[in-house]
C-alpha cells in the first residue's frame, strides 16, 4: 500500500528515539502507516511495541525534550508533521485530528465544570458565541448518550463515572468535526459491560460522522470487532498490515501467528498455551534484521538482514518476513501432557464459606460512628474443592477482591462463617491462625508491587520461610533455587533484585514466594492482568503444571472470561458481592442463565465471531453503599418481571449442580452465541 | 517450554537503574546539585582542617589592628579587639555546622522511632501520639525554642536542644506517614498474608523503603536547623562570645556595620552558603528519589 | 466533611492547643532560677516588700493552684501585668500586634506576587537557564539569615545610599494616623494622611523585602514542584491534544489545580512569617510583637512571653481554619459535596 495523497495521515519510514540513562532507546524503527478517510485503522501491538508512540507522534503530542526523530516523514492532511511549528499544531490539534486516551478518571480537569471544558475546545477552534457552543457542546453530549446532558455540562468529572467520561471525552474529541480520530486504548480501564458500550458508541459515530479513527489496542479481539484495517507492531517497527479478516484468519508473519496462538480464546481449555518463549528485546542497541528472531521458531541465518515489508499475494496484506506467505501456521492442536490430566478434582470442600458478609465503613462521624457502609460481600455461600481450580469472574466493584481477602483470613467477615479443613477460623487464636495460614498463599495482579523492591530474590521467594522461623541463609538458598526451578527461571538468579526481571520473570518469582510452605491453596487474585498475551499464556502454563504436579487448590480471581474460561474447572460470577451463578466452567460460561452473567458475556469481543457485539444500555453499576431492593440486577435486567422485586436465593436450576439466582431462571431463552 | 529460552543478546538492560553509577548519572544530570555537593564536601573539608587552613589562632587578640579593613594579611578584615575574621569564619564551620547536624541527628533520630512506634502499635495510642503531636506542632516553634534556650540558661548546647525538640513532632508525622503509606502496599500485605509479626515486618519491608525521603527531608532540615541556631545566636540566646560562631559573630559585628560592613558580612555569607550547600543536595536527592524519575 | 464541622473540629483542637502552649511555657517560666517577685520589687527592697509582692503576685501558692489561677485570667483575656513595662499584657499585645501584622502582609503578597509567576516559569522551562537562575533564587531565599539580609540591605539603602529608612515605622517628626485597623499605610490612606502614607510605605519597603524573600524562596519552590506534578497529569494532556494553547493550558488548567496544594503551603508559610518577624524587627527596630517578644525574654519577662505565645498559637490555629476553608472552597470535589 502507497502513502497515497488521499491519506489523511501518512506515516513514513518513521524512527525516534527516547534518550535515557542506559542509552537511546530505539522505540520507533522505519514505522510506516496510512490512514485514509473514513476507514477505521487497528493499531495492534504488546506494551513496548511503540503502538502508543505512534500514536503520539502523529498529533506531535510527545514533549520535545524527551523524544527525537531521526529520520522518516509524518503528514497529516498535507501538513508536514515534523517540520511545523508549536502554534499550527495548535490549530490541528483537536480540530483536524483528535485525540483520547486510556484514563477517563484523569483525563478531564478536576476543577472545572465539563461544559466549560467542551466549549473551552470549540470556541478555540471556532469564531462562534459561547451560547452557540453550550448548545453544541449538549447536543455532542446527547448525540454521546449521555444521559440528562444539561445536567452533567454542569458537573465536575468526580461527579461521572468512568463510563461517563470517556463519553465527555469522546464529545470533546468529536467536537470540531475532525478528520480523524486517533483512540489509545480507550476502553481498556474499563469493565467489559461498558467496553462494549463505548466501542459501539465510537463505530456508529465515527461512520455517521465519516471520520476515520486509528485505534490502538492490544487486544485483537476488540480489533476485530471494531477495524477495517489493521497494523501489527512489534519492538517498534511495523511487521504486518492487512484487512482485518484475511490478516487474523491468514496471518503471514510468525509474530502474528504466534501472538494469536498464545491466545486462551483459541485454545482447548485446560491444555497448555502456545506461549511466545523469551521476551521482547530491549532497543538499546540497533538491531539489524528482523527483531524477531530471537523468540521466532523459523529463524534462519537471513533473518539477520532486514527483511522487506510485502505483499506475497493479495494487496494490502504484508508482512515483514523473508518468508511471508510460506510459512502456514500450525495447528494448535498437540498432545496433552500426561501430568496435566493427572491432576484430579475432588468434591472434599477444603474451604467453605457459609453466608459470608463483608462491610467497609464509609467516613466516620466525630463520634467514631460510620456515616454510611460499603456493602463489599452480601451472603457469599461457596465452596472450594481440594485440587480444583474455581474461577471468580465479575467487574470492578462485584466483591471479587474483597472474597480473595476473605479466604486468605486477611480480612474478617462481618458475618457468617470460614472453614478450613472442617476448622472454623473464626475459633482459632492468633497462633493457631498463623499456621493454618501457611496453608493458603497468594499472588497478586501486579508484580512489580508485590515484590519488596530492596529484596534479592532469594529473600524474596523465602520470605514465608522466614517468617515461618527459618533463618539459616544456607537451606533459604537452597530451596530458593529449587522453587526457581520449579517455575522455570534460572537457578543462578537469586542474587539479583525485581527490578532486573521482566513482569513475567516477576510474577514467577511470585509464584514461586507463594509455593515456598507448600500451600494447599493459592488464590490468584488478577495474576496475568497486568501481563501481555505472550507472557500471559507462559504464566498460566506455568500455573497448570504446577497443580498438576504438586495437587495444588486455586481460587482464581480474574475480569478476563477468556482467561478464566481456559484454566477454571468451576466458575462463580459475581454481581454487587453475591454469587449469581455458579457451576462447571462449560455450564456458566459456555452457556450462561443468569441474565447478568449473559450480559457480561455478550459484551466481551470475540475473535471468531462476525456479528458486532450488541452494545448493552448506557447505564450505570448501582451502588454497593445503598444496596438495591430485591433482585440486586432487576434495573438492568432485560427479563424483568414480577418477583424480581423479591431477594433472589442461588438455587439449582434443572437437576444439575449448576446454579443461578434468579427465579426466572428455566423461563429464559436459550443461549445463542455464536 | 518452562525454561526462558535463551536469552537474546541485548535484551537486558546493560546497567541497573540503582547503584553508584546510577547516582552519579543523575548527579551530572543536574548542575545545581552538584554545586550543592560541592559547597559541603568544601565545608566538611573546612570543618576538619580549620586548625591547619587558619592563618591565625581565632582567639588571638592584636589590638594594634582592630576594625581592620580586608587586605592581603587579614582576607576578611579584623574585629573590634583585632581577631582575624577569615579565621574565625573557618573555625565557625567547626560549631556551626555540627550544630546544624547533632539538631537534625536527634530530632530525626526521636522522631523516627516514635513515628514508626505509633505507626506500628497504631489504635488509641496512635491517635493520642499524633494528636498530641499536632498540638506541638501548632505552637509557636521559634518562640518556644527561644523561651526553652532562655530558661535553660543561654548556651549553645541548650539552644541546640531547644531546636531539636522543637523539631521532633516534624519527623514523627513524616516517618508515621511512611509507615501508612507503605503498609498498603502489595508486598506488605503479601508479608501479611506469610503470617509474619509486625515487627517483623517494620524491620525487613518498612523501615529501608521509608529512609529514602527522610533522609531527603533531613538533608534539607540540616540547612534550617544551622539558620535556626545561628538566629539564636544572633539574638543572645545561643553562642556566646568568645566562641567563633557565625550567628553570634554577625550580631557583634551588626554594631559596625555602618562603618565596617565586613565584619557581619562574612559570617553571615558562611552561613547562607552553608545553608544553600544542604538545601541544593536536598533537593537534587528529592528528584532523584522521586519514582517518576526513575530510569530517565 | 462538612464546613461546619471542620470549623468545629479546629476550635476543639484550639483548646488543646492553648491548653499546651499555657502549660509548656508556665512549666518552662519556673524552670528559671530567677525569682520575679524580687526582680518586679526591684534590688533595694526589703524582704518583706519581696513577700508581699510574691503574695501579691500569688507565687506562694502551689503551682497546679497558680496555673487555674492563671488560665482562669487567660480566660478572661487577662494575661497579667508584664514586669518589663509595668503594663497589662494585653494592652501591649494590643498595641503591637497590627505591626506585626501588618509587615507580614506586605511580606506575604511580595513573596506571592514574584513567587508564582517564577515557580510557574521554572517548572515550565524545566532543566533550562532560566530554570536554574529560578531554582537559585529559591534555594538563596530559603538558605539567607533574614536578620543578616536585613543588616545588608541596611547597610546599603541606609548607609550607602541614604534612599531608604533603616528603622521603624515612621519618620520622627510624623504623627501615626488615626487607629482604624492599626496598620499605618491603611489607616492613613483611609483618613488620607498623605505624608504619614508615605512615610509608612517607605518604612515598610527594607522589612517587608527581608521577610519576604525568605518565603519568596518556598512559595517558587512549593509552585514549582506543584506545576512539575500537574504538568504530567492525563487532563494536561487531554488539553494540549485538543489544541488548546499553551498559555490556556498553562494557566486555565495546570495553574489551577497546582495552586489547590499549594494554599496549604502558603498558608502555612504566612504562620512561619509571624515567627520570622522576630528576626527582622530585631533588625529594624519595627515595633511590633517579634520585637517585643525578644525584649520579655531578654528579660524573663514571663507574662508577657505568656500571653504572646498563647495569642500566636490561637493565630495560628485560627489560620490554618481559614486555609482549611480556602482548601474546601478551591477543590469542587469538596465543594458541591457539603
């Protein structure tokens, strides 16, 4: 594909560099990309790939002082990009080409009312009245479908949620009428319910509005629902563009093909991921070649001269591989380990949580007393069977957390009861407690957090060791290297600090902390959300073997159904800190009967399926502070009827052990999803 | 497929974003901090060498010169009873500067431990600690320690004490903070969830993570506390005369200024740039702590 | 949290505090080796004579008993008689505190006026010369002896120049205006006394300039690394990338909420320039409560160092209520809550 002059952005063999302490950092290397009027654009890529700096670069957004160009060509409408000055950008900016971003709950001005920040933008833009503009600036939010859009010009953003702002966010940026729209990942601090929502609500308004929009993401799923067209990148260059379709049922470059493979969508559940091995390399150096080749199970020694960017058969697919178009993709389809199948669920609950309520206090009189209460758990009845993998799905604020602090006795319920191995921790003194501790342990979402960043890492993965009474440094080393082992990382390394790891290396190494007592139960709360796919199937792969080989429990907590669906053998999904459904991973999410958890499911964008995804209501979760009356769902639900406004209990449905709570349960229709 | 594959050439950083050189980096990075670092390895120098830098004894008396002007033979003039000044000024680095770092050293040194002890006890106790430190720290902190020096007998011992104290509730609330703030975080709730006491994890996850902007703090405390003494000083209440004391130096020599501007000039020019050494440190330590920085 | 309750919650704490204050400094005033009863009665009195003043005074009973006694005064806005001046304490604190206050003042909008427009420019050109002469400035300001900038400054515009008083408030040969609120420049503008205007401003000019660029200093700083922080926030982003210009970006949006942590900071920087007054009246002769001040300790003048330590501490308390407000008033989230 030419930069044809019909493009409204053209970028062309762009390079730029980041200069820091250990050098330049080569975040961009001959990147080419076209956007053409009215095409919505995919941006493809794991974090580091240079996606977001594209992204930047094309509206010149990147303070001068902390990236340089050094060679290549950027246009916007004709304009050279890299050549204007700071005053025309000025004028391009939110008028030609606008802009919005990943964090709706920072990206609006806290001290000034969200009216005045969308006039602020048209009357900069535009010699008309400030009336006029209060006027367009409703209208846009209206047209957004933001609710009572009078009342909201007035607020502050703190008064919006984070659904509400990306649509302030997406009026602002509609609201000069631009040519092209640029969106980095605009939906993904969002739950999925309201992805959804604004993922439809850019489509729609983008093709009514015949604006072209460049979309960055890291999920391929949302690409295809959402893209004409789209770029893969990889380690800052550009390594294959096609139409959407042929480039994800047909990918040329093993990248592409090794990204999707890594995919939990794609595979069978409970079998080992095709996780990408290594990790991306860190741009330091200039790399000649192809920047894959290091992970690239096709590497040659030509791979180390730079491979040209084309198109072996139909226009508009390419790649960047001396071999696109020869290699097909393998079937993913292998042999299932032995010691994967070996591990067996039993149904002997090992912990059982009985009516468990939990309830934070929300501010506090002067007299001590709480003003008002967080209803975190309303009547958690659940049981976790030793040697299963029980997967928690549900969106922020369900209680998912708070169920994981819970079972871990790092938090005690307000009311109902724990048991653990029969034993009511309620009954245990604090000495008892701290050894029936040992026997669950857990990994946090985030391990660049969750590891003391002054610790070497044999410390580190000792630590409940430690704690446990073991001080000889000798046998913490020791067992310091066996656990590396264990979850795939050098033995050698234990010398070294977090810092030096990458987030999958450290969310092993955090892994590997949680096994050092032997746990029965590990509770993974959001173990490979803050990982990219590659490193997410490595991880997952890891944690599957583990159970295997060791019969450990899992309480995994996750927002991802792909994920989940993948490793769980049963699935609870929360909603406002109850169990709405529960059952086999199969029966909930395969074919789901709560009308939330069908709603939930619905709104995440699939990689198989044609059909956009429906776009449920733009409305908001209800507060856990003032709990709703009856059926927690019923003021969402499209199935309502009389007897919603009775407490709904989890009961079976049918003679089978799956359970929903909801009394319409056998009346709904059935699930049809392709 | 467990095993990391080999690892590519160049994919890991070849420096680590912590150590000496890392510091050093970020040292030339910023020209004013290491003026900063600069002016006090100078005074330190000063402090140590003062008896062999001195052209003369500060206490000698040369009647025959008083009030002298500066010249070659005395670079900063003399006083009223013919003390070269310029010695007196090296010698002051001597009580000035080790002022400035005894009051720092005990009020950081109090404050931390009690800051740290309401943090970890937490409760009633805590409560009753901070409250109690918040109503310390609503006096008058300048005028307190004015009363205190003046009641225990003007000296600068006492007025050193007095600062000090004065300062401590300042270092309670920091350290405190730390503590919160730190307790938060993922790896103490992991340490947590180990089972492991609380002491322990004082010990081993918050005190090394909470030094950092305390020492921060008290890089910049050791300017103010060497202004704060030597303001004493300068309004009778801390250093007296014969000892070679910036502050008190100024306040005799304020009776000359008029005619002799040198001599309250150049003490007081020792302590301003004293002053600006710590401050300029402090501030580049600040950043270079600052997690945002970190890796640029 | 509401307004009303955070006004209730700092007048509580203000009990506390002046309860602290009354008890430190009572306990420090019978720390001293002095005795007040013979130095009120003077040298040549009798013993008798120093009994009778030490009854009078009420020094024979034990002390908690002095302390009830004392607070009850206290209570009653009786501080006692000072043995300085031989005046009720109150009248002096009266007389001198508008001085006092007055300097700080001019102080504080000297320090703010030059302070914010440089910390804005420093934070803006990071890391550049204007940067680090910006930078300079601050650390000087906060690093400078005030009394010593004050010796300098009249050595200078006194000594050298003869432009500028050296001390004061007024000229000798002028009548201070009409008391309305006790500050000379306003109470003369106001009964328009125009050489007393004149001749207040000018007095005020050296102290004022000694007192302010110490704060100066840390209200550049406190700006600067206020800006630093919100310059990197998303919605500064969001402005630059809908093409906002830079001055509206820098002023209409950064500006405003660099400014809401800042209030604290400047509020509390106006508690510390009453304190730094003691230095520069010293050095000016300004007759206000710092000078005042180091004259009763000078003289273990004890009820007068009473009733000034207990005034500043209710002062304080009473300032850091109004930057609460401020903070409230500034920040919507607090605002449209309560």
């Amino acid at each position: 594909m030419q930069a044809g002059t019909d493009s409204i952005v053209s970028v062309d063999d762009l390079s730029l560099v980041f200069p820091t302490y250990h050098g330049d950092v080569r975040a961009l290397s001959g990147v080419t990309l076209d956007v053409r009027p009215g095409e919505i654009v995919g941006l493809v890529g794991e974090s580091g790939s240079g996606k977001s700096v594209t992204a930047m670069s094309v509206i010149r957004l990147l303070p001068p002082g902390m990236a340089r160009f050094t060679g290549g060509s950027l246009s916007l409408l004709g304009h050279d990009m890299l050549a204007i000055g700071e005053r025309a950008l000025e004028d391009i900016r939110g008028k030609d080409a606008s802009m919005i971003f990943q964090e709706p709950m920072s990206a609006l001005n806290p001290t000034i009312r969200i009216g005045k920040q969308i006039v602020q933008v048209i009357r900069q833009h535009e010699a008309i009245s400030e009336a006029e503009a209060k006027k367009r600036a409703a209208a846009l939010l209206g047209e957004m479908q933001v609710p009572d859009a009078a009342r909201v010009m007035r607020n502050y953003p703190f008064e919006l949620s984070g659904g509400m702002r990306q649509r302030v966010l997406i009026a602002m940026a509609f609201s000069c009428n631009p040519s092209v729209l640029i969106c980095d990942e605009p939906t993904t601090a969002l739950d999925v319910t309201v992805q959804a929502q604004v993922l439809a609500l850019i489509r729609e308004r983008a093709r009514a509005r015949g604006t072209a929009v460049l979309f960055i993401t890291h999920d391929l799923a949302v690409v295809r629902q959402l893209c004409d067209r789209v770029y893969v990148m990889y380690a800052g260059r550009m390594v294959e563009e096609g139409r959407t379709a042929d480039l994800l049922a047909h990918p040329l470059h093993p990248y592409t093909q090794a990204l999707l493979r890594s995919l939990p969508e794609l595979a069978e559940p409970k079998q080992p991921l095709a996780a990408i091995p290594g990790t991306v390399p860190a741009l330091l150096t200039e790399i000649k070649g192809c920047a894959f080749r290091w992970r690239c199970a096709h590497a040659v020694a030509r791979c180390t001269e730079t491979p040209p960017f084309v198109s072996p058969g139909e226009a508009g697919h390419r790649a960047a591989c001396w071999f696109a178009g020869e290699i097909a993709p393998p079937t993913p389809a292998r042999s299932m380990p032995a010691s994967v199948a070996a591990g067996e669920a039993t149904s002997e609950a090992l912990v059982r949580l009985e009516g468990v309520e939990v309830g934070f206090p929300l501010g506090r009189s002067w007299l001590g007393r709480p003003k008002a209460m967080v209803h975190a758990l309303n009547g958690v009845d659940l049981e976790i069977r030793a040697g299963e993998t029980l997967g928690i799905v549900g969106e922020s604020g369900c209680g998912k957390s708070t169920l994981a602090e819970v079972v871990m006795a790092l938090q005690k319920p307000s009311a109902g009861r724990i048991t653990f191995d029969g034993v009511d921790l309620a009954s245990l003194d604090t000495a008892a407690l701290r050894t029936v501790r040992r026997n669950f342990q857990v990994v946090f979402q985030d391990p660049q957090s969750s590891l003391d960043p002054r610790m070497p890492v044999w410390r580190l993965i000792t630590e409940p060791l430690y704690v446990a009474g073991e001080r000889s440094s000798r046998k913490l080393k020791a067992r310091a290297e066996e656990l590396m082992r264990q979850v795939g990382l050098r033995a050698d390394q234990i010398g070294r600090y977090p810092h030096e790891f990458s987030g999958g290396q450290r969310q092993r190494i955090a892994i590997a902390r949680a096994l050092a007592l032997h746990p029965k139960l590990v509770v993974l709360d959001e173990p490979t959300s803050a990982l990219d796919v590659s490193v997410q199937a490595q991880v997952l792969n890891i944690l599957m073997e583990l159970q295997a080989s060791l019969g450990l429990t899992y309480l995994f907590i996750s927002h991802n159904v792909a994920v989940v669906r993948h490793i769980a053998d049963r699935v609870a999904v929360m909603y406002l800190g109850q169990v709405v459904e529960l059952g086999t991973a199969a029966e909930v999410l395969d074919n789901p009967r709560h009308p939330y958890t069908r709603t939930l499911i619905g709104a995440v964008p699939k990689l198989s399926a044609d059909t956009e995804i429906a776009a449920p209501a733009a409305v908001d979760l209800p507060s856990n502070v003032n709990l709703p009356e009856g059926c927690f769902f019923r003021e969402r639900c499209a199935f309502k009827a009389a007897g919603c406004e009775k407490p709904q209990a989890l009961a079976p449905w049918q003679e089978s052990g799956h359970q929903v709570r909801c009394h319409r349960a056998a009346e709904l229709p059935g699930w049809a999803q392709a | 497929m467990s095993l990391e594959s080999a690892e590519a050439e160049g994919t890991t950083p070849a420096r680590s974003s912590s150590g000496v050189g890392y510091l050093w980096y970020q040292l030339r990075r910023s020209p004013l901090t290491m003026v900063g670092l600069g002016i006090i390895v100078v005074v330190l120098f000063i402090m140590v060498a003062a008896p062999w830098i001195a052209p003369y004894n500060p206490d000698k008396l040369d009647l025959l010169h008083r009030l002298a002007a500066p010249s070659l033979a005395h670079f900063f003039g003399t006083d009223e009873v013919g003390r070269d000044i310029f010695s007196r000024v090296l010698w002051g680095a001597r009580t000035s500067v080790t002022v400035g770092l005894a009051i720092v050293a005990i009020s950081m040194g109090f404050g931390t431990v009690i800051g740290a002890f309401s943090g970890l006890v937490g409760g009633r106790v805590d409560t009753l600690i901070m409250r109690f430190m918040d109503v310390v720290l609503s006096f008058p902190s300048f005028v307190m320690a004015m009363a205190l020096a003046a009641a225990l007998g003007p000296n600068l011992i006492n007025a050193m004490l007095a600062i000090a104290v004065v300062r401590i509730p300042f270092y309670v609330r920091l350290a405190r903070g730390q503590a919160l703030s730190l307790r938060s975080k993922p790896y103490v709730k992991a340490a947590m969830s180990f089972g492991a006491p609380r002491v322990q994890i004082m010990r081993r996850h918050i005190m090394p993570n909470a030094m950092a902007p305390i020492i921060v703090q008290a890089t910049l405390d050791i300017g103010l506390a060497i202004l704060t003494a030597s303001a004493l000083s300068f309004i009778g209440l801390g250093a007296q005369q014969p000892t070679a004391e910036w502050g008190a130096m100024v306040a005799t020599g304020r009776d000359y200024l008029l005619d002799q501007w040198w001599y309250p000039t150049f003490p007081g020019l020792a302590i301003l740039i004293t002053a600006v050494g710590f401050n300029l440190l402090g501030d580049g330590l600040r950043d270079m702590f600052d997690p945002r920085m970190r890796g640029r | 949290m509401s307004f009303l309750s955070i006004i209730r919650r700092r007048l509580i704490f203000l009990v506390f505090v002046v309860f602290g204050v009354t008890v430190v400094t009572f306990v420090i005033s019978h720390m001293i080796p002095g005795d007040p009863a013979r130095m009120m009665a003077g040298d040549r009195a009798t013993n008798e004579i120093v009994e009778n003043m030490r009854r009078q005074l009420g020094l024979d009973q034990p002390l908690w008993r002095q302390y009830v006694t004392y607070i009850g005064q206290v209570a009653q806005g009786d501080f006692g008689i000072s043995i300085r001046t031989q005046r009720p304490v109150i009248d002096d604190i009266k007389r001198f505190f508008p001085a006092t206050i007055e300097l700080a003042l001019a102080a504080l909008i000297f320090a703010v006026a030059v302070g914010i427009p440089l910390g804005v420019l420093s934070a803006v050109a990071k890391d550049r010369w204007i940067d680090q002469i910006s930078r300079t400035i601050s650390v000087t300001g906060i690093s400078t002896p005030a009394f010593w900038l004050g010796l300098l400054l009249i050595y200078l515009f006194y000594g050298r120049l003869g432009i500028l008083p050296g001390s004061g408030r007024l000229a000798s040969g002028i009548a201070p205006p009409t008391t309305i609120t006790g500050f000379y420049t306003v109470d003369s503008l106001l009964t328009f006394n125009w050489p007393a205007l004149r001749s207040s401003l000018i007095h005020l000019i050296l102290p004022a300039l000694t007192l302010g660029f110490v704060h100066l200093g840390i209200v550049t700083r406190q700006i600067r690394s206020a800006m630093l922080e919100v310059l990197q926030e998303d919605y500064v982003r969001t402005a630059r990338a809908s093409g906002l210009p830079r001055r509206t970006v820098l002023f209409g949006h950064a500006l405003r909420n660099a400014l809401i942590p800042s209030v604290t900071m400047i509020g509390l920087a106006f508690g510390d320039l009453l304190y730094g007054a003691v230095l520069t009246e010293t050095v000016f002769a300004w007759p206000g409560m710092g000078n005042y001040v180091v004259q009763s300790i000078t003289a273990l003048d004890f009820p007068a160092i009473m009733g000034f330590t207990v005034v500043a501490s209710t002062a304080y308390v009473l300032l850091n209520l109004s930057v609460d407000l401020v903070y409230m008033w500034l920040d919507p989230q607090i605002r449209e809550v309560s």
